[in-house]
C-alpha cells in the first residue's frame, strides 16, 4: 500500500491523517487538552479503510508523556495487526514544518509547553532542518532566542515578552506532514522528553550525569 497513516497527540492537540503517498486523503484535528486515550482510536476508526496503511509515522515529542505514550502505543499496535512499517518525527519538527509558509520561509523557533514552567524550544532553518539543539527553557532563558518568527503554543507569550517577533500560535497537526523534511523521520522511536526525569531512585543518577 502506498498509504500512510500519520498520527499526533504529543501536545494538547490530537490529530491523525491518511495520505496516498503524500495526497490527503482524510484528516481529523481536534485541540483536546485531556482525553486522548478515548479520542485516538475512533478518529483512526473514522478514516478510509479504517486508517488502514503500509506505513505509519508517529509523533515522539516532546510534548505530554501521557499523549505521546498513547500515540506510540496505537502506532505500534496498528502496525503489529497490519503488518505495517513505522517511523517517527520530532514534534517540534512538525510544527515548524507548518510555520515555514506563514514566516515567509524564513528560520522559525518553536516554542512549545514543558514541565514546570518552562517552554521546549528549538529553532529551525528555512528548510525545515534544526539550527540548534532540542532544549528545556525558563521563559527569561527562552527570550534571548534572535529568531523574529516563533511558532507553538507558547509563541504568542514569548513574542509578548520580549516585545519583538510574529508570533504563529500553532499545535502539531499529522495532515501537516507532507511539509516534513523526510530526513528527519526516524525509525527508532524511543520517546522525545526534552528534559530530565523529575523523580528517581535513591543513589541513582541521572542520565549523564558523573558517578560520585
């Protein structure tokens, strides 16, 4: 089949789409805050063929770690009943994809909700390709960023904040994925979390950090 099933629910938004190669065949974009776990499965279900494709590709974050274990987990179940290939892409990836046309192709930042207070931010070039890397930012941190674009759903405060800047308040949407730049879709679909684990076990450490 030379369909693909894409699916996003990394944020507060949940999305899925069903390309023939890279047509829109049929989408669903719903911005849900809670309840994807209930929404996922009947908006595949609502699709042509059930959503059914040769390919599935799914967002990794980061993002909600509910939402994007639950995309992951319908992602590779589809693909187990299916017998179906699976890749996925970073989220802020996918966002900055949608931005690119409203920033005149210029570089765009995104600017998304994290944990604690802070914002997942990372610039992109006018080809969709990272200019730095994924990082965890308090907002004062998140204001020095020199890119005049910011896209995500913490574009509008971090324009406001700093007083300069269009702001494209954007939530990643799988029937934007013909804009992804291919080479950033991966077949290791390990998680995107953006920042450390908030608990661990007594004595232990936490990832790169030096044995005592």
């Amino acid at each position: 089949m030379n369909r693909t099933l894409a699916i996003e629910c990394t944020t507060d938004a949940c999305s899925v789409a069903l390309f023939e190669d890279d047509r829109l065949l049929a989408g669903d974009f719903r911005l849900l805050g809670r309840g994807h776990a209930e929404a996922l499965v009947p908006m595949i279900a609502a699709l042509p063929d059930k959503g059914r494709a040769g390919r599935i590709v799914v967002g990794l974050g980061p993002g909600s770690f509910t939402g994007l274990r639950i995309g992951l987990t319908a992602a590779r179940a589809l693909a187990l009943a299916w017998g179906s290939a699976i890749v996925g892409y970073p989220t802020l990836a996918l966002i900055a994809a949608q931005a690119r046309p409203l920033a005149g192709h210029e570089p765009v930042l995104v600017a998304t909700t994290g944990g604690h207070g802070e914002w997942f931010c990372q610039p992109f070039d006018a080809a969709g390709q990272p200019l730095r890397p994924l990082a965890s930012l308090t907002p004062d941190a998140a204001r020095e960023a020199p890119e005049a674009h910011v896209a995500g759903s913490q574009a509008e405060a971090l324009v406001a904040a700093r007083g300069f800047g269009t702001a494209h308040a954007l939530w990643p949407d799988a029937r934007a994925l013909p804009g992804l730049p291919p080479a950033l879709l991966t077949a290791d679909l390990a998680p995107i979390y953006g920042r450390a684990p908030d608990a661990r076990l007594p004595g232990s450490r936490q990832p790169g950090e030096a044995a005592p």
